[in-house]
C-alpha cells in the first residue's frame, strides 16, 4: 500500500492544529500578562518643591492571587531616586525614597486592605481591580525641595516597582525564588529631571 506525502502532512498537521487551538482556548489574547509596567512618569515643580505623578499597570499571577486569597500579604515597594549623571564617574544617587505597600485579603468580610507601610494609611476595597488601580497610581508625591542640590548639573529621576519576595513568609520564599510567577516587577524608568 502506496502513502502519499500529502496524507503523511495531514497526519501530522491535525494533532498541531489542535494544540494550537486548545493553547488559544487556554490563553486568551486579551488576557493581562502578570507584572508590572510603568505608563508614565510626571515630574512638576510646585511651590519650591518637586512632585511625582506616576501611573503603573499592575497585573498580579495566579500564583501569587491564591496566596493573598488564603491569607498571605502580598508587599509592593515603588523606589524613586533622584541621581545626578556623571560622565566620568559612576552616576551619584543624591536623593532616594521608597512607598511601601501593604496588600492583605480579609476573608470574613471579603474586603482587600491596602496599607502604606510609610505613612500609616488603610484603604479598604471590594474587589482586587480596583486594589492593583490603586497601587498603580501616585499622585502629589512629594520628592524634594528644589534648590537643595547645586544648581547646573545632569539630574535625573528613576523609578521602578516591585512585589518584593523578601517580605513573604519563610516557607513559601524558596519556592517564590524559583518560579516566574513570584518575579512581578517593572524596569527601571528614567526621566530628566528640568
């Protein structure tokens, strides 16, 4: 009996074609990828002082949503430095400052609890999008004042945030260290500082 090509490309071509639709099924294309990314960054001067207003995206994995809803918080740090660029020497941070976010689910009461770990504040919410919308918005930060550093140099401010894997409990740190799943975390993005 006498096989043809064609139907030997047909074998193999069906058992494809249907892990390419169930790997389409599986993941939607309008599913958010897990992680963090910077939108914008918006530095003004407004009454001697420098203000940080910055919106992120932030998308949390399946992982780390199981975790915060059995009862482990989940911590966001957001670093802003300020540095001055140097063309011979290392860039020299001249100012560094960081939010720290602290996100916790109540079960009882199904209520998401974000706490700012540098000021005190709690906000409570009902649901985790309106949570991430949150930690994904700073609006009137304060930085620094202006004038404080000499006048006429290359100044520019960084800023990056993270969910810091440090801050898990111990027993779940080995694993959080291993697995994608764990490593949200945006690139650092820089702007010039006028």
């Amino acid at each position: 009996m006498r096989v043809s090509r064609k139907a030997d490309f047909y074998q193999f071509l069906h058992p494809l074609a249907l892990a390419v639709c169930l790997a389409l099924i599986a993941y939607p294309s309008d599913a958010a990828i897990p992680g963090i990314e910077i939108d914008y960054v918006n530095c003004d001067l407004s009454e001697g002082f420098y203000f940080l207003d910055a919106h992120m995206s932030v998308e949390l994995s399946e992982e780390s949503k199981k975790a915060l809803i059995h009862g482990i918080p989940l911590r966001f740090d957001i670093e802003i430095k300020i540095i001055e660029k140097r063309d011979w020497l290392w860039n020299k941070t001249i100012f560094s400052n960081m939010i720290i976010y602290r996100l916790s689910y109540q079960p009882l009461t199904n209520y998401y609890i974000v706490t700012n770990i540098s000021n005190g504040r709690r906000q409570q919410f009902f649901n985790l999008d309106e949570v991430l919308d949150y930690l994904g918005n700073i609006e009137n930060h304060k930085l620094y004042e202006f004038g404080r550093f000499p006048l006429n140099r290359n100044y520019a401010g960084l800023l990056r945030a993270r969910l810091n894997i440090k801050a898990l409990p111990t027993p779940l740190k080995p694993l959080a260290y291993i697995s994608s799943q764990w490593h949200l975390a945006s690139q650092w993005v820089e702007w010039r500082l006028e």
